[in-house]
C-alpha cells in the first residue's frame, strides 16, 4: 500500500551525529523533503496561520492567503462565523478567486459558474438538471447533471479554523489538537501577552519574496546569537545584544519558541560589543525620533518578545513596533514573506505614529531586517553549492533547552529535534485519509 | 518660455539629479535635494490605495535620510547592487508660487555583480517640490510602488 508521501519517498539526509547540533545543508535543498514538510507540517496535524480577524471586520469581507503552498480564502459570513476553504474549483480545480481581498455575498468560479456560499458549500451548478428544448416529439431535457449528483458533496475543501486574541489559525487536518494544546501552555502565555483581547487595527502590509528555504525563517528568529552581531542598531542602542536580560522558552515538543529580552546597555562597550565591527560606539542618529520608545502596560517588563510558531508564522514585538510574519513557502528555495503591521484599538494618535516610525527598523527595507533576508538568501547558495554539507549548531551546548540567557542555538537545535521526530516517522497515513482530500 | 515649460523643465532637471544621485551611490547628494522638514515614504500600492499608514520606509525629516545614508553605508549588510532608475515625464498636478505638484512614473533595474539586469521596482512618484535658495527641493517625496512582492530586500531609496 503506498504511503501518504507516494509516489516518492524521499532519501532522508543522513545526521552526521547523535541529536541536532549539525543540520545537513540537504534538508534545506531537497525538493522531496519539501513536499514531505508540506505534507506533514502545513497540511496534516499542525495549525498554520492565515490572518487577523481586524482584517476580515465585516460579513462577507474575505482574504485570499495560503496554508503552505495551497491557496485559500479566509471570509466572514453572514452570522459573523469566520470560514477558511481552500480556492480550487469542486468541478474543475479552478482557483477562481483572485483578488487578495473584498466584500462578497457569494464566490462563483468564471469558469463555469459553480457558485459557493461564504461557508464554502456549492449552492449552484448551472445546467444541473439540463438544459429543457422542444422538440417535434414534443419537450426534453438534454444534458445535467446526473440524478444522484449531491451538492453537499461537493463543496470547497474546508478547513478547520481556530481563533484566540483576534488572530486566525487553520488547518486541513480535521484530526488536528485543540489550538491551545497545539501552543502549549509557555508559548500560549506569550501568544496571550501580545493578542490580550484588545481589538487590532492594521496598520498595513510588507511582502517580500526570499530566495532561501522556509525554515531559513524560523532559524532565524531562533536564533538570537546574531542580532546583537549581524544588526548595528540592536548591538549599538542595547536593543538586542548578548548581554541583555534575556530567556528562551519552547513548548514540549521544542517546535514553538519564545525569544524574550529586556533592553539595556545602550551604547556599552565590553565583552560583548569587542571587536564586533557592527557596533558603533559613537554612531548618533540624526534624528533620534526613531527610536522615541514609550513603554507599554502590556509588556509587563520585557521590550522585546519574539514568538516562532511552528511552522507558519512569526510573533514580533520589538518595542513599540508589533506584526505578524507570515511564512508562505514556494518550492524549497524561496518562500514569501508577509509582514502585516498593526496596533490596538485603544492607541492615541502618537502611539500610532509610533509604531509606524519604528516599523523603519523592520520589514524589507527595515535598518535592523533587511539584512536577514540577504543573509537568508545567501546561506541558501552556500547550502545549494554543495548539499552533502552540514551547518553547525552549537553554540551553548550541543542539547536542547530552556536558558536564562541569549548565548546559545538552543531554539534551533530544539527546532530539528521536533523535524526529525516528524519526518523521519513511517507513514501510516493511507492516500485516502489524507487532509484536504476529498473522495 | 512659459511658466509651464519653465515648471516641468524644472522638474525635469530634478529628477535627473535625483536619478544621478541614487543611481551613482552619492546619498549624501541624494540628502540634500529634500528640504529640510522633508517627507519621504516608501509605500506599497495596496496600502496606499486601502488607506493603510504603514510604508516600507517612512522618513520625516532630512535627518532620518542622513540615517539611512549611514545605514547604506555603515550599518545595513547586503549583496552590492547597481540600481538605475528610468524617470518618466512629470504629470504637473499643482502649480502654486514656488511650488510645484507631480506625479512621475519610475522604473528601477537592479544589476547584481554577478547577474543579470531585472526589473526591480516599478512605480510611480508623488511629489512636492518648492523653491528654494538652493534650486528647487522636494518637500515631500511619495514613492507609491507596484511591484508589492520585493525581490529580497530593499537598502538604496527609490
């Protein structure tokens, strides 16, 4: 009986030692790996973001997105129940939706008029009890659909959906944990901390396509060894550096994880800013409006809080500035990216203003994250140049666990050690049963 | 010549300075043609034409520009590239004793030292341009973008 991953099961990479610490460049350059992340991570037993409910206010608002590589349409239905199915045609695989977002009553595919409610059910299919013609023996029906056609058995594949905080989360797995189970307890406390309740207002959208694996992402903010190295103005206004009150935290399977630090050590120099070229004792800005940080009730200490939840999206708080990170991946060299900037309702006008001015430090263009994609891209084609290779990990240690500083790789040690125990697992899964298929 | 001519030659001339400023690399020159309570925005066009305030770079001062010139400079590290910025003809909007409104359509090409030529950035500018003892400046500069999906990143102004 063929797996779930049929046709191909790919070859998995070879760990060059016990646990995690050297991850091979081929789990960032094999395209059946992709499809097997794809298979096991986005679409069965996980929960994958697709957006904010203050993006989708009203009935009928809706917003085309995607869970992994699969496209699919977030909308607000009458009742105000939110809904998520997937854009592919019941009746011919069509992604008739194409616009990003819009108020509709009813989506219809152009191509041959299949109409769907807001819940994703098929409501009309033209022609299905043919087309009625007299004739000289008198009238018939030519054509339709046949007599046992069921429409309820043809609506869009739907997705399950889960809310906390304003933020909307989905999954094709009808199967998958409860949501809160999924964070765990640690990283839902810090999910709680950002999205409290309040209403969110968007402040706008960032996209950015980066030529590197989708993982490269989530390493990435796991990582809090390079910020305070790679990013002048973290290292310099004691925004992030290695010497700053930090913990790092992960739920039980070390798939999520919390990056928390408190500002300090502005302009410091000692251990950890020696002989970094990145930082920059004398470095005045010209306009210091930049970094005009107001503490907010609602940190209860910490000025940054970075949050990867696996695999899908980012959490940032980074002083006043606050977004989500959508991880959208595209074969198994380039993803896009998604940032959406927002605030909460109870913002006065400067604190909006705020916000938007520290947004400059991120994002594509942004003083302190435009470099991580160009890090990104080019450890991809250090990985694609020769993928029998291995990067290292091991920094604070060749284990996996919580610390009380920021000086280890611990995060993405923990990060593999949760991909191994997914991908290298034999598939019991049988074709049929597979999420988001339908009979 | 008419006021008119005498108007768009004028805008004209500035943005060959602007695109032989950003196109050569010389961001302190790039600085100084903003004057100085200048606004430079980075928008993509969908937050822009949905009313969203964010923008991938959002500048209100000529200061902030001097920090971003330092930041190309010093502090933000990238993949080198060339850019060369293509500018349309001005669309004059507003012509009011020393000021001028416009809108330009851009186009920007990146050339990576080992790569091809690619369309970057394509758009167009919104722009506030006023006299001053210097020649004319922009006071405000809003560079409302097409291509949404940003190849990477961007580090060089528009």
């Amino acid at each position: 009986m063929p797996t779930a991953d049929a046709p191909s099961s790919p070859v998995l990479p070879a760990w060059p030692a016990e646990g995690t610490h050297r991850i091979p460049f081929a789990v960032y350059t094999q395209e059946d790996l992709h499809r097997r992340e794809l298979e096991r991570f986005f679409y069965r037993g996980h929960w994958c973001y697709v957006g904010l409910e203050a993006e989708v206010p009203n009935p009928g608002d809706f917003k085309r997105t995607v869970v992994g590589e699969r496209s699919v349409i977030l909308t607000r239905d009458a009742d105000g129940r939110l809904h998520v199915f997937e854009n592919v045609c019941a009746h011919r695989g069509m992604q008739f939706c194409r616009e990003r977002h819009g108020n509709r009553k009813e989506f219809v595919c152009p191509y041959h008029q299949w109409s769907y409610t807001l819940a994703g059910d098929l409501q009309g299919v033209p022609f299905r009890r043919g087309v009625r013609v007299m004739t000289p023996e008198g009238p018939r029906v030519n054509g339709g659909m046949p007599a046992d056609f069921d429409p309820k058995q043809h609506g869009l594949t739907r997705l399950k959906v889960a809310t906390r905080g304003g933020v909307i989360f989905a999954s094709f797995d009808p199967d998958v944990e409860p949501f809160e189970d999924y964070l765990g307890p640690t990283i839902l406390g810090w999910f709680d901390r950002l999205f409290n309740g309040r209403k969110l207002r968007i402040l706008g959208y960032n996209r950015q396509r980066i030529p590197g694996n989708w993982k490269l992402m989530q390493e990435n903010i796991k990582d809090p060894y390079h910020p305070g190295l790679l990013h002048t103005w973290f290292v310099t206004f004691g925004l992030w550096r290695a010497d700053n009150e930090a913990r790092l935290q992960m739920d039980a399977k070390h798939r999520h994880a919390a990056m928390i630090s408190t500002r300090g050590n502005a302009k410091a120099a000692n251990e950890v800013s020696q002989g970094v070229t990145s930082f920059k004792a004398d470095m005045q800005l010209n306009d210091a409006s930049f970094l005009d940080i107001v503490p907010e009730p609602w940190w209860g200490g910490p000025t940054a809080v970075m949050t990867t939840i696996f695999p899908s999206v980012i959490l940032q708080q980074q002083v006043n500035s606050v977004s989500t990170r959508h991880i959208q991946p595209d074969g198994h060299g380039a993803f896009n990216f998604e940032w959406t900037h927002f605030g909460f309702e109870d913002d006065d006008e400067a604190m909006t203003a705020r916000r938007l001015k520290q947004a400059n430090l991120f994002g594509p263009a942004g003083f302190v994250s435009a470099d991580d994609g160009e890090v990104i891209e080019l450890s991809q084609a250090g990985f694609e140049s020769k993928p029998q290779h291995r990067a290292l990990a091991e920094l604070g240690g060749r284990e996996v666990g919580e610390t009380p500083h920021m000086v280890t790789e611990t995060l993405i040690r923990g990060m593999y050690r949760y991909w191994r125990e997914v991908m290298e697992a034999p598939d019991a899964v049988a074709p049929s049963a597979r999420p988001g298929d339908a009979a | 010549m008419s006021a008119r001519a005498e108007h768009l030659l004028g805008l004209v001339q500035l943005h060959a300075e602007y695109a032989a400023a950003v196109d050569g690399a010389d961001w302190d020159r790039w600085c100084e043609l903003f004057t100085d309570d200048c606004v430079y925005r980075l928008v993509p066009r969908e937050n822009h034409e949905r009313g969203f305030p964010l923008a991938t770079l959002a500048f209100t001062s000529k200061g902030m520009l001097k920090d971003r010139a330092y930041a190309i400079r010093e502090t933000l590290f990238h993949d080198p590239y060339y850019q060369r910025h293509v500018i349309g003809l001005p669309r004059l909007l507003a012509e009011e004793p020393g000021l001028l409104r416009a809108e330009t359509n851009y186009a920007v090409f990146r050339t990576k030292l080992n790569g091809a030529s690619t369309v970057f950035n394509v758009g167009r500018y919104l722009d506030t341009v006023v006299a001053t003892d210097a020649g004319l400046r922009f006071a405000e500069k809003i560079v409302v973008y097409d291509s949404e999906m940003i190849p990477n990143s961007i580090i060089y102004p528009v």
